[in-house]
C-alpha cells in the first residue's frame, strides 16, 4: 500500500497533538497509511528531535511546501503574512492543504480556494472554526439541502474561558486569561481573542459558507469583552441573564447583520450552559428548525482531532484517486447590513446617580457599588454611539441582549 507524505508546518499545541493522535494505534488512519516526514519549527532543539526522530526538523517551512516528495500539508504554525505565500507555494504544486489558521481562511480563504480547484487539490480547514466542534463538516454535509436564516454560537474559546472563571470561579480578568494562555487556548496575541478579532474571523468563515456572502472587518459589529466587571454578571442574574460572548448572524431589514460581541442572554438558552473553553453554536434552519452543536472549542487535542478529520478524508480521496472538494452552501448571499443599522435591546453599566431621560430604559436596578444598570428598548448601533459621545465618563459599558 503506497503511503501518504505528511509535511506539518508547526509543533506547538495543534501540531503536537496532530502527533499525538497519529502515533496512537488507529485502523482507519493505519489504513491511510501517512508518513510524517517533515516538520517546521522556529526552533530546532535536541529534545524536539529526540521526541520525533522519525521527522525531519526544519526551520524553514519553504522547503516543505516545494518538496516534491510530499502530498499533504498541514499548517498549525499561524500568521498570515508568512503562511499565505507558504500555502499559495503548496496548493499550486499540486499539494493538499490542510490548516487550521481561521486569520488566513478569512482573509485569503476566497483566493486559496480558487487556487486549490484551479490545482485540483483540497484546501481544509475545519480546525480553524470552533476548534473540535465539527461545524463546517455539518453545515456542508447535513445542511446542504436547507436553508439556514440564523446561527447563533460561542466562537471563541479564550473569551468564554475568562467570563466562565470570573462568573464562576471568582477569578479576575487577568488571571483567567493567563491560565487560558497556559492551557493553549489562547493566540500568540491574545488580544485576537479578547478584542474579538479572532471570533470575527471564524464569523466570516461561517457567513461565507452558510450564507454565501464574504464580509470584510468592516462589515462585522465587533466587540470584545475586556472592561467587563464581576457586578455585570451579577447585575445580568437580576434579570435571568448569563452574559456569554457571542457570534451571530441574522436577518435585519432584509438584510444579513454580523456581530461579535458580549450579549446578555437568557438563562434558558442553550449557550447559557456552555461554559470555559467550550464552543457552541444554534442553527436555525427550514428543515431542522432549531439544532445546537456544541464541544470544545480550544486546546490540543480537541483541534488536531479537527486537523486528523480533514486529513483522513484527504487520505481517503487520495487512495480512492478522487479531488476532495469542500463546497459552501450557496454561492450567491443576501446584502449584508451596515454595521451601525443594526438593532438590538442594550444591557448598560451606567457611573452617576441619575439616568437621563433621553434613554430608552425600559428596566433598571443599582448594584452594590453603586452603579446603575439599565436594559433598553431596542436601538441602533448608530444611537449608541451617539449616547457613547454625549456621554463618554457615564456610559461605562453597553452590549447587546439577544432576542429570541
Ligand atoms: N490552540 C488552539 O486551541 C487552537 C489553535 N488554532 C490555530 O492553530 C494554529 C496554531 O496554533 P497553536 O498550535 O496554538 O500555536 P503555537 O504558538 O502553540 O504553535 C505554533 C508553532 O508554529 C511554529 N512556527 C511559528 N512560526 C514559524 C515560522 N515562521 N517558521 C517555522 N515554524 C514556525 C512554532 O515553532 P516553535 O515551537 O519553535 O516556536 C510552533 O511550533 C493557529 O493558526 C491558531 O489560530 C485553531 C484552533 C484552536
Ligand atoms: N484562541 C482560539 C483557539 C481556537 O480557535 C480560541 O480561544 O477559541
């Protein structure tokens, strides 16, 4: 049986556990028969090679990606500016690709892709979205023959990590995020995930292959959970509200509306329970009406186990000599809606003794600190900007509460 060539481009927390998975005695990947052969590093130390001394080590992952004798790649390193002519270089040797970089996918995905089909070879990337939660895989496969109006998820596993230790573990912002850091959740800059960078990423991932649109940063509401306070949460249980941070796509105005932000949620939605570094996303859909699929969304072994799905599935078109292909749901979206059209109920910490009149308070309360929190009819993004200007010492924090 001819075996399959494996060039893994990064050995930190996915790369080792792609090599942890394909070292464990497995019928199926044993069946496929791949051979690890090559493996970039920043740095090429005795211990890594005394670990893989069946891998040759490299620093430079160009010479992976031309060498000829390789068939798949597999990019765990990260970045853009030095993976995209790496995977550019590999896809049009003839290469497959996997990856499980959501910053390159939503930035170059579109190109990648054209030249993958151009080339005939398979551009994968489910690990890049949701980590171990099979997402892209449902939405192609059991989805194809639907119509999905709504997703609603948990994206990003670092931010869900810190509200979960600060709510529950009475832990601060800053010490849940190093111990995020520490358990490999978390980017090289964590601030991708804390800002909401890195959960706008997979959004745009999600919205291209569900809804077949191909938003740019600027077309995506983004906010990030910094700033947050241990009273918001105890300010949300006032009204039956956990606060989680949330990915969502649906239609406003006929339009599609993207947003990354903390949102107060109910406490009976099903992402109310899906806490630390778990993903977990609503589909609402014709057929299916209403789905979650939820699992964990960091971390070593949960992600390779994405990156060894893909590459199994390379694995078996390359024996059964077919190109794996991973087509979107549609190929023409709906027009996306400006970011500061889009409506929603606000939650607001407010600093002073009074509320002014001008805002659309619908319920309010005083937490022990002395900081009046407020829930708001629904308004635009436009409005709260203009309250954020007008009032920029007062308004201490607002977000969206999510409407069912
Ligand atoms: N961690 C997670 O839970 C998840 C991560 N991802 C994505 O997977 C990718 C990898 O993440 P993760 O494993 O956490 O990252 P790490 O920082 O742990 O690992 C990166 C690896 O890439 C190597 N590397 C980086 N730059 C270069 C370079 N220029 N040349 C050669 N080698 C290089 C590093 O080498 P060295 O070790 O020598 O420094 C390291 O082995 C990222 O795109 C990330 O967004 C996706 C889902 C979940
Ligand atoms: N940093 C990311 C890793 C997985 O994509 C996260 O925390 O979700």
């Amino acid at each position: 049986m001819n075996t399959i060539n494996v060039g893994i481009l990064g050995l930190g927390t996915v790369g080792a556990g792609v090599l942890t998975i394909l070292r464990q005695p497995h019928p199926d990947l044993a069946g496929l028969n791949f051979r690890v052969t090559r493996a970039a590093v920043r740095h090429v130390t005795a211990a890594r090679e005394q670990k893989y001394p069946e891998i040759a080590l490299t620093t430079e992952p160009q010479s992976i990606v031309t060498d000829p004798h390789i068939q798949v790649v597999v990019e765990v390193m990260g970045g853009v500016e030095s993976t995209w002519p790496l995977l550019k270089t590999a896809l049009t040797q003839g290469k497959h690709v996997i990856t499980a970089n959501k910053d390159l996918i939503a930035q170059h995905g579109d190109e990648l892709s054209t030249i993958a089909r151009a080339h005939s070879v398979a551009l994968f990337y489910e690990a890049a979205v949701m980590g171990g939660v099979p997402i892209l895989h449902t939405l192609t496969h059991t989805y194809a023959n639907d119509r999905i109006h709504r997703l609603v998820g948990i994206a990003n596993g670092t931010s869900n990590f810190i509200l979960s230790q600060m709510h529950q573990a009475g832990r601060t912002y800053q010490e849940a995020l190093t111990l995020a850091q520490q358990k490999g959740f978390a980017e090289a800059d964590p601030i991708n995930d804390v800002a909401g960078i890195d959960a706008a990423y997979k959004l745009t991932i999600l919205a291209r292959v569900a809804f077949g649109v191909h938003p740019s940063a600027q077309d995506i509401n983004c906010q990030g959970i910094a700033g947050l306070s241990p009273t918001d949460f105890t300010a949300a249980t006032h009204w039956y509200q956990v606060i989680k941070p949330l990915i969502v796509a649906d239609q406003q105005q006929g339009s599609l509306a993207l947003t990354v932000s903390p949102f107060a949620i109910s406490q009976n939605h099903p992402l109310s329970r899906i806490d630390n570094e778990n993903n977990g996303i609503v589909i609402n859909s014709v057929n299916f009406q209403e789905m979650l699929l939820a699992g964990p969304g960091a971390g070593a072994l949960p992600t390779a186990g994405s990156v060894i799905a893909d590459l199994a599935t390379v694995g078996h078109a390359i024996q059964a000599q077919r190109v794996p292909v991973f087509a979107p749901l549609i190929a023409v979206g709906p027009s996306l809606l400006p970011p500061e059209a889009y409506r929603a109920q606000r939650f607001l910490a407010w600093q002073g003794s009074t509320l002014p009149d001008t805002l659309p308070v619908i319920d309010r309360q005083i937490s022990a600190n002395g900081i009046i929190y407020a829930l708001t009819q629904s308004v635009s993004v436009a409005e709260v900007r203009l309250w954020q200007e007008k009032y920029p010492t007062q308004l201490l924090r607002q977000f969206p509460v999510l409407s069912d």
